[in-house]
C-alpha cells in the first residue's frame, strides 16, 4: 500500500484512464474514489483539459451537453491546473504522449498514470514512475 507522509499522492492521468474512471463502472472507477477521499492529487495542464473535455463530447460516449457540463463541474474541483515548465518531445514513440510527461515534472507528480502501453514501455522518465491504471490501483490494495 503506498502511504504519503506529507500529504497526497500527485499524479497525472492521461485522457483515457480519465475517461474510463469515469463514464464506466469497472474498476477504473475507483480512481474517482480516491481523488474524492483526498488520497491522491490529479493535475492537468491546460492543453490535457482541452483533450479531455473535447473527448467528453465525442458521438461514442452519447454525452448531452448539460451531462458533459455535470462531469466537468464535478471533477474540476479536484484537479490543479499547470503551467508547463519545460517542452520535451522524442521520449515517446507516440509523439503525442509526450504531453504528459512535461505537466508530470511541473506538478512534480510522483505517477503518471495510462493505459497506453508505449507509454507505460517508458516506466519512468527521470522521478515519474509511468505505470497502468490496474497496477496504480493495485497500490491502494
């Protein structure tokens, strides 16, 4: 079980573990839970905000407005906003990922968490451990 002596654990999740945590009821959906008990700290930047909340509204999730407002409304409180302190590109092999990893360092994060598994290939890029959603989860157990 992980224990943080000075506070929560600060973690960044990329968009689909976000997505999964909470428009599905797996296990995923625990991830909610424990932002809300105070164990963890999410964190965005403002372009990983911008990718969540355009995802919110695409056709597969039949979101209507006032439902993807409610979510937003819901989940923002928890999460801190950051502004990224540094650019880093080439790390993953989708250059895409690579977005993560510089709001990882600025929030000082000790996870990022992804379902993505060249991401996931990563481990750790310098104090960030890159780990899935189920063995993040298997840390609370």
């Amino acid at each position: 079980m992980v224990k943080k002596a000075q506070g929560l654990i600060r973690v960044v999740l990329d968009t689909n573990i976000l997505l999964s945590a909470l428009l599905f009821k797996g296990k995923l959906s625990r991830i909610v839970d424990l932002w809300k008990e105070g164990a963890i700290k999410p964190f965005f930047s403002r372009e990983t905000f911008e990718e969540f909340r355009t995802a919110l509204g695409y056709p597969k999730f039949s979101l209507k407005p006032d439902e993807i407002k409610a979510i937003l409304e819901e989940t923002l409180p928890y999460f801190e906003v950051v502004e990224i302190q540094e650019k880093i590109s080439g790390v993953c092999k989708d250059p895409d990922d690579d977005k993560f990893i510089p709001y990882a360092l600025a929030a000082s994060a000790e996870y990022i968490v992804s379902g993505d598994k060249d991401l996931c290939s990563l481990k750790k890029y310098r104090p960030v451990k890159i780990i899935s959603g189920i063995k993040f989860l298997k840390l609370f157990e």
